[in-house]
C-alpha cells in the first residue's frame, strides 16, 4: 500500500482540484497533474511550459535552499546544465513524483505518462512499453542517457544517496483520458502500469 500511495494521493488531488474548479475536465494532461500534484513532482519532462505556461516552478523548493539565484545557479552548474532547467526533454517519463521513505524503505517516488484520446481507446506506446515497475537505472537505458535520473535525484535530495535510489523499483502509473473533448463520454483514469 505505501509503495503507491503518492498515486493515489494524486488522484485525489485531480478529484479537489476538478471539484474548486481550478481545472476541468477538458484542461491539458499537463495542467491538470500540475495543479493535482503540487509540489510532489521531482521530475517534469516539460519543465518549459510548466513554467512558462502553469506558473510552476519544479526548481523553486531547492532555490530557496540558497540566499540568491546567483548561489543557487552556481550550485546547480556542477550538477546540471543550467540550459536544462527549463527545457522539454522528451524523455520518458512525463512525471516522476518525489521518492519517500517508510520503515527504511524507500517508497512511492512513482512514473507518470500522460495519456490523451478522442475515442475510447489509448493510443500505442511508442515511447516505452508499460510495465508495472521500472527504476532509475532502466529508464537511463530507455533514454540512452542519465537526463532523468540526475534531475530526479536533485530534486530527491537526500533520500538520492540512499544505496537502492537508482534501482528501486517505482510504479508505473498512466493519467489516461478517452473521448477527449466529449462531454458526455469524457473519462480521467490513473491506470496502474500493470494492467496493459
């Protein structure tokens, strides 16, 4: 239960926010699991728009670890170009959500894809086959580099010098929505990876 329980918290931020009307049924994928997800993410694909486009900023809980922008960009400099910040990746996956320790166990710290159709059914997955699990260390493979996993791991902070950060095994989980666009058919559906 606890290894996905930040699934599930997300989904019922999805819920919360569709019940204020901060979103709707008909926002972008991306606004709706930003304003759902707050600040649980330690990785955003598209951190460009994010920014730019949902005022939010996956960056700024480790800014203000620092005095200054100058500090903080000095620091970040020897952990990532400082071009990358507030880039689109297009790398697998969409969303990471923030790894959490329980009883010494790493736990949660789950992938997120984002799914949208018009009709009833997904669109294939060109991107990555959807599994139930994959860690760190396979999605660098998946990427052909470590873009992903050194982002998360800033972002993870300490719980990134943990022995089993990179290989433990993180849910996979699908934000699908079909019939996009339909307001009598249009569903949202977090899909655990293992059900495909």
């Amino acid at each position: 239960m606890y290894e996905y329980i930040d699934g599930a918290d997300l989904f019922v931020g999805i819920i919360n926010a569709l019940k204020t009307g901060q979103i709707n049924p008909h926002s972008p994928l991306e606004e709706i699991t930003l304003k759902a997800g707050k600040d649980n993410f330690s990785y955003i694909d598209n951190r460009r728009d994010a920014k730019g486009e949902y005022d939010y900023d996956l960056w700024e809980a480790t800014k203000n670890q620092f005095e200054n922008g100058k500090e903080f960009v000095n620091w970040i400099k020897n952990r990532l170009n400082e071009k990358l910040l507030y880039s689109k990746s297009e790398q697998f996956p969409d969303f990471i959500l923030k790894v959490r320790k329980h009883a010494g166990k790493l736990i949660c710290g789950s992938l997120l894809e984002l799914k949208d159709s018009k009709g009833g059914i997904v669109a294939s997955f060109n991107s990555t086959l959807p599994t139930k699990y994959k860690s760190l260390e396979e999605i660098s493979v998946i990427n052909g580099g470590n873009l992903v996993s050194r982002v998360a791991s800033i972002i993870d902070g300490e719980l990134s010098s943990e022995r089993s950060y990179y290989t433990f095994e993180r849910r996979c989980f699908y934000l699908v929505r079909t019939h996009a666009g339909k307001d009598d058919k249009i569903k949202i559906s977090l899909v655990d990876g293992s059900f495909f």
